[in-house]
C-alpha cells in the first residue's frame, strides 16, 4: 500500500481526492493523509515516518510548498514529491523543480492526469528503495564473501556453473564436536554460540589451507568437499590438523567444565554435484550427495572422540603416506555387510 501525504490549505482537496480515489483507499492500494500547510506536513511526517510520496500545493500560510521542499530534502531524500501550481507559474515551476520536486500538476487538478503522475512517482520511488536495499545486502554479503565471488556471481559464466550438475570424484568429510549438545542444554545461548563459533573457525582455517570447500554447518557438525589432485591426502591432512588443534584448545570452565573433542568420517570416491533444494521456496544449496556422503557421515557417526575413521578403499590409497589402524568392520545403516574401516593415527 502506498503512503501518500496531501498538502494543501484549500480543504476541499481532501473531500475530492477521498471521493476520485474511493476505490483505492477501499482497496488498501493508497491511504492519504492530509497536512493544511509545511509545517503541519512536517509535523505528519514525524508521525508517519514510512510516507512514500508527497503531494504539495506551493502557495500555503505559515509554510509554502516551495520551502517545504527545501525540509523535506533534509528530512528523507527518498521521498518524492508532487507540486500542484497555478497554470502557466513557470517561476515557481522552475523553483519547484530545482529544489528536487520529481514532477508538477496544475490547477484545476485534472485526476486522469493526477493518476497517472502518481503513479509514475511512487513506481521511481520504490525502484530507488530496492536500488538501496540491495546495496545494503551488498554490503552484507561483502562482509562475508569473498570480492571474487561476489565478481563471479556477476558474471554469465556463474549463471552456467550454478545450474550444471555433474558427477565428480572427490573426497567428502564430517567433523562433528564431541558431547556438545549436553553443553548447550545447560550452558548460557550467548556462550554456546560464542564456543562453537570458536571451534569452527578452527576447522574452517585448517580446512582451507588444505584447499577443502566447506559445503555446510549442520548443528554442531562441519561438512567439507575437497577435490582436485591429492583430494583424499588433503582431506586426512586438514583432519589431523583439525583435530591437533582443538586438543589444544584450552577447557572452558562455568557450570559444566568442557573440553572440546571431535569425531571425524572421511570417505573418498564418486558423487553428485549440483544445486540441491526448492525452487518454489528460492532456497538452492550447491552441494554433493550420494552413496559415498552417506558414508562419510556414518562413519562421523561411529568414530569415538579423536578418532578419524576412512573405509578400507581410502586405506589402500594412503596406507604409504599415513599411519593407520586396522578397526574391523562397522555395522552402518542400510548396509547389508559390515563395512571394513582403519582409524588414522598420524
């Protein structure tokens, strides 16, 4: 609905306007509010700070509409305005026009043509609100993305990558913190939030270095993606980072003492890549899934606190370059055998 602020001593106005514009108002697509001069059109704006357009004779008592223009420049230099003049006032016209008035009507108003004038107004009005609130966002998202992506996202080539679904070989971890959750049942919101933050900015770091993608948060459990040459090496050699450095995290003290642990389930092999989500709901993940995440996480899920656990198949390929562990087979969900896995050690 739009707002729109009438400003004119002849009070007639506002019988005409209710009546020509009855349909509207009874619609809910204008409501009018009506100020006698400047200074009650000022007074009205303080009360109705959210008005979207301006609709101000010129010559008025106490304040005229030309230094009402003046006011509201200062007061909000979105809203618009309308100045109604005498025919053939081209001085004041002029004027009006200067100070920032966006169009002009004469009397006798002519509601065809008031129409049509609003309308034109209140549609540049809403356009520069949206041009503004996606600078806002912007300027959000700058805080949390990097300028090459945002300068991707921009690019038609985005356009195509964003929509390609694929099949990839790559190597997918879970990181969860151990025992958290009885944490944040007893613990204050502000701390849980603040240690988790702590825990994952950890991981995140070690992740990246690593060249891992980190594909989501799920509660108190990280989900990353490592492609590319060496994706399995890079992905065990972030989670013994990972897990080396949350040891060293100091224990947090208050109503329960805590120190952080994690479980971690690696599994490397072939997946699904692609924009996973509803499109009705505008709520798009590009993610991964299929067989060999299903693992991942089942294997996040039966590991102990500090173990890494990998499948015999990752085993084969890195028993060169890591110590490991023979664990035994692992009865995991939807799974008809036990599924052989080795815990890496170092």
């Amino acid at each position: 609905m739009a707002k729109i602020l009438v400003v004119d001593d002849e009070t007639d106005l506002e019988v005409l306007i209710k009546q020509k514009f009855r349909k509207q108002i009874r619609q809910n697509e204008y409501e009018f509010v009506f100020a006698i001069n400047g200074l009650d059109a000022l007074e009205k704006l303080n009360t109705n700070p959210n008005m979207d357009l301006v609709l101000s004779d010129i010559n008025m008592p106490e304040m005229d509409g030309l230094t009402l223009l003046t006011k509201l420049s200062e007061l909000n230099p979105l809203l618009k305005s309308v100045m109604v003049s005498a025919y053939g006032d081209m001085d004041n016209i002029r004027t009006a026009m200067n100070r920032g008035a966006f169009d002009f009507i004469t009397k006798p108003i002519n509601f065809e043509d008031l129409t049509i004038t609003m309308e034109k107004t209140l549609k540049h009005a809403r356009q520069l609100k949206d041009t503004l609130q996606a600078i806002k966002e912007n300027n959000i998202l700058k805080m949390y993305v990097d300028e090459n992506v945002l300068n991707f996202m921009g690019s038609q080539e985005y356009e195509s990558t964003i929509m390609a679904n694929e099949s990839i070989e790559a190597t997918v971890m879970f990181i969860d913190v151990c025992g958290f959750t009885a944490i944040s049942e007893n613990t204050s919101p502000d701390v849980v939030v603040q240690m988790l933050n702590t825990y994952f900015d950890v991981m995140v770091k070690e992740i990246i270095a690593q060249e891992g993608h980190i594909d989501k948060f799920i509660g108190d459990a990280v989900m990353a993606v490592f492609r590319g040459d060496y994706h399995l090496d890079r992905a065990i050699d972030a989670a013994l980072a990972v897990r080396n450095q949350i040891n060293n995290l100091p224990e947090v003290k208050g109503t329960q003492h805590y120190k952080p642990k994690v479980s971690i389930g690696i599994k490397s092999g072939e997946m699904i890549s692609g924009n996973i989500g509803s499109s009705s709901l505008k709520r798009l993940d590009y993610t991964v899934i299929g067989d060999t995440v299903n693992i991942a996480a089942r294997l996040q899920d039966a590991a102990k606190e500090n173990q890494i656990l990998i499948t015999e198949y990752c085993y084969e390929q890195v028993k060169e370059a890591f110590q490991c562990k023979k664990i035994g087979g692992i009865d995991l969900k939807n799974k008809a055998k036990p599924l052989m896995t080795y815990e890496v050690i170092e």
